[in-house]
C-alpha cells in the first residue's frame, strides 16, 4: 500500500554567471534567468504536491477495496506456485521449523485481510445498533460479503435484517490462529512433503467433486468421485482453507466457540478451538489429538503471540 510519511521538495540553484562579449547583454539575461528559474521551480513543486495528492487518495480508495476483495488476494504473502523442497532439509527439527516460518506469512496474510473486513463490519454493526440504516453503497459491500460467506441476502430485508445479517458476518469473517493453521498443514501434508502439497499446493487435503479438479486419490472407493483439489498458488491454498473453516456447515461449532471468544475478550484459544475441528478428518477424535499434540511440540502458540 502507498503511504507517503513525508513529501520533500528541494531546489538547488546554483548561480552562475554569463559570459558575453557585452556588459549589457550580460545584464539584461541574467536578470532574465533570476526572475524565470523561481518561477520555474514553484510550478514543478506544485505539480509534484498534487500528482503525491493523487497517489495518496487512489491508495485510499485500494485499501477500501482491498479490504472487501474476495479471496485470492494477498498484497503481503509472496505469490510462489512451486512450494520449497523441505525434504533437502536432513536435520528433523529444522525441517519443521522452515516448513513453519515458510507458510506462516501466507496465514499472517489471509488474518489480516479477514481482520479488515471485520473491522468494516464491526463499523456497520455500530452505526445500526446507533438506529440509522445503511446507505446504499455499504448496503453493497454488504452484499457482497454476504455472497462470499455463503449467506443470503435479501434487498428488502431493512434495518432489522441487516443487523442480522451483520451479526452472522461477524461470525464467519475473523482470523483463525496461526498456530491452529500450520499444525493442520503439517498433518495434512507430511510437512509440506506430501505428493498433494509438492504437485498441487494442497497442504490441507481439501477435496473438490469437479472430474479433472485435482488428483484422484489412490486410495479412494470406487463409489466415490471426490479428487484432493490442485492450487496454482499456495497462497490460493491458504485463502481456500480459511474459506472452508469459515463458511462450511461442518465448522459451525468451531466459529461458534470463536465468536464465544470474542464476546468474553479472551484470545483465541487454538487448543480450545481444535475441539471444533473433529469433521476434518475421518480420524475424529484421533485427529484433534494430533493436531493439538504438534501445536504443543512444537511450542506454536508463541506464534500467535507475534
């Protein structure tokens, strides 16, 4: 994002005398070039103060619309679509702690681009709770999250339905915790080893129904169709899960102790909330066991403190 702390203008003018064949030639240009060169350069300086002005409301503008871009953008995550080779990595711990430091900038991202809508939502949520209504362009962004939470939204709902419809944003649209986020990723995807992860970007064995969407599993029965989903980018991997997380009927009961969370002001407490994740795998229990076991091991949750 542009963010101009300071705007320096400096003329230098360094005098210099003319030479001519006659004195008062010599004078007559001079004072010329005295009157023109201040003149000169307070018009380059006003130029350069509003084409900065211009930069500095167009930045304004794109941080609104970044703010409520739909998913799969990702202004701080670097967009690589080749995940590391980890397994040139001998030494075990150290493999895990590059696997972390590696994908903890794509969820470091998608938190803070869901921690902005939040806040647009948090502003609609008070100006109805102040009894005005929306105006028709925040009616919008409205509509348009509630479209890429997979709420539905009705034009004619008035005051009353958008507050509801607020109150059911705020709960899909929040962060998950770091920590949470790269324990499920290594145990979905053998730390980023897996065939999914290396060839695909699929760190977090999400599936797709499409023919031809991804891999078909060697495993899977022959009455299934599912294949695990291919990614062009891990960043489109990262914003996917969160997606997941946040919008699938099978993750209400971890959003639900997310936004208990929230009411009581308490931090987001990923052992707590990997007791919502029991749908995530066939393994169940087992599952948010190991999941919870690799957030301890591994000391995670100092990540959630950064």
């Amino acid at each position: 994002m542009f963010q101009p702390r300071s705007l320096y203008f400096r003329v230098e003018h360094k005098s210099s005398k003319l030479v001519s064949m006659k004195a008062n030639t010599d004078t007559t240009e001079t004072a010329a070039t005295s009157r023109s060169i201040p003149i000169r350069y307070f018009a380059i300086a006003l130029l350069a103060i509003a084409f900065a002005a211009a930069l500095l409301t167009l930045s304004r503008i794109g941080a609104a619309e970044r703010s409520l871009a739909p998913s799969g953008s990702h202004a701080l995550a670097p967009a690589l679509s080749v995940l590391p080779d980890f397994t040139l990595v001998t030494d075990v711990d150290a493999r895990k702690q590059q696997f972390f430091d590696f994908l903890e900038a794509y969820v470091n991202a998608e938190n803070e681009r869901l921690l902005m809508r939040r806040e647009s939502l948090t502003m609609f949520a008070q100006i109805l709770a102040n009894g005005h209504r929306l105006s028709p362009s925040e009616r919008l962004n409205l509509a348009k999250l509630a479209l890429d939470y997979r709420i539905d939204f009705s034009a004619d709902a008035g005051q009353r339905g958008d507050t509801a419809l607020v109150e059911q944003l705020l709960r899909r649209v929040d962060a998950i915790p770091v920590s949470l986020v790269l324990a499920q990723a290594a145990n979905e995807s053998a730390w980023g080893t897996s065939r999914f992860a290396v060839d695909g970007n699929n760190l977090f064995g999400q599936w797709c129904y499409e023919e031809g969407c991804g891999f078909v599993p060697l495993a899977r029965d022959d009455k299934a169709s599912h294949e695990v989903r291919k990614f062009n980018t891990i960043a489109a991997a990262v914003s996917a899960y969160f997606r997941n997380i946040n919008t699938h009927p099978s993750y209400s009961h971890f959003r639900r102790m997310r936004a208990r969370m929230r009411e009581q002001e308490k931090n987001l407490d990923p052992i707590q909330l990997a007791y919502g994740l029991g749908r995530y795998s066939q393994r169940g229990d087992n599952y948010i066991d190991e999941v919870q076991t690799i957030i301890q091991q591994n000391d995670l949750r100092l990540r959630d403190e950064g």
